[in-house]
C-alpha cells in the first residue's frame, strides 16, 4: 500500500470542530464516502517527490515555506496517528497566500526541478526516479490535483487538512 497523501478542503467551522474535538476529523476521514468526496483529494505517494520538486529539498531537510502546502507544522492534535502521524492544517488566509503561489507554477517549472539521481540521493519516497518519464508525469499528476485543490479551497475560502496513511 504504501504512505498516501491526502488533503481534505473545510470549512474554518469544520476545522474549529475538528481542533476541538479530533475524532470527529477521524470520522470524516474514515467514512465510506470520503473518496468521492469533491473536497478530498489523494495524491498518491505523490507528496515526496512534489516537496522535492517546489523545493529542491527532502521532507526531512526542507525549510522552504512551500512545504506547507501538504506540511504545515499546524498540528490538529498532537495525539492522533492518522497513518502516519497527526494531520496538518491550514487557516483559510494560508491557502489563499499559497495558492497564489502555487497556481504560477507551470509543469515546465517542474520539469527543470526534476532530477532523479539526486531525488534517490536524498531517499525521497518512493524511490521510483529511475524509472523513465511516466514518473515525471506521476508527479505531475500529483502536483495538478494540489493545485487544483487549493485554488477551490481559496476560491470558497476553506481551510485545509492534510495527512498521509
């Protein structure tokens, strides 16, 4: 199966619920119906391999304010291990900020960014980088849906929750 990202657009009444009470999120998160659901997006594992690409960087060495787009540091609660650790969030006002950054950047940007021998270098998950150009176009695919996500979020004005399982 493997670590999955994902992001989940709210509203900020949902987000004070759920940094209220946090197995409400878990009840959202693990209903049925969530993968159909027009606010949520899985990016696969997808997540490394954008941060690499907006940054330059691994997750774990990353300092760059762009990783906040899946890793804010704003923790729903410390306590709760959706897969692997806490879910992040974001203010509406931070998508909004990010999302202008974020919807300038083209696939030809990324392509520039693209470089598997250092991308395996620096262990980025998965460790797929040599395998020719479909991966390229499966970040591609990842990143496109982040993008598409939070220029909804900044549209509607939602916050947004992200958290890999």
């Amino acid at each position: 199966m493997g670590m999955i990202g994902n992001l989940l657009r709210v509203t900020n009444a949902e987000l004070e619920a759920y940094l209220e009470d946090s197995s409400l999120l878990e009840d959202k998160l693990y209903a049925d119906e969530i993968n159909e659901d027009e606010k949520f997006a899985d990016i696969d594992k997808t997540w490394d391999g954008i941060i690499f690409l907006l940054t330059g960087q691994s997750l774990d060495t990353a300092e760059h304010h762009l990783t906040r787009i899946l890793f804010s540091g704003q923790i729903i609660d410390e306590d709760q291990d959706l897969g692997l650790g806490p879910a992040h969030y974001l203010t509406p006002e931070e998508v909004v900020e990010l999302n202008n950054e974020i919807s300038k950047i083209t696939v030809e940007g990324l392509k520039q960014n693209f470089n598997p021998e250092k991308m395996n270098e620096l262990e980025i998950y998965p460790s797929i980088w040599n395998e020719g150009d479909d991966v390229f176009e499966y970040l591609v695919e990842g990143f496109l849906s982040v993008q598409h996500i939070f220029a909804e979020a900044a549209k509607n004005k939602e916050a947004m929750i992200t958290f890999i399982n």
